[in-house]
C-alpha cells in the first residue's frame, strides 16, 4: 500500500501555518489559510 493513491483528480489545499494538507479549500484547524497548490499528482 502507497500513501499515494491512483486518483489524479483531486485537488489538494495545504495549510500555510503547519503545512496539514486536505482536499478542502477554507481554513485549517489550526486556524491557517488553506492554499491551493494545486493536484496531488499532476499526470
Ligand atoms: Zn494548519
């Protein structure tokens, strides 16, 4: 088992203040913004 997964079409936020990653734009638990950056795996 990867921790990466054969789904390319999710788009991934990672949280500026602690770096947390999710597939979820808003803001992160910690209070952070989220930021996109872009797919988990482009191709
Ligand atoms: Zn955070």
């Amino acid at each position: 088992m990867r921790p990466e997964t054969d789904h390319v079409e999710e788009e991934v936020y990672e949280c500026f203040e602690c770096g947390r990653r999710t597939d979820s734009p808003g803001q992160c638990e910690c209070g952070g913004e989220l930021l996109h950056i872009g797919h988990s795996r482009d191709l």
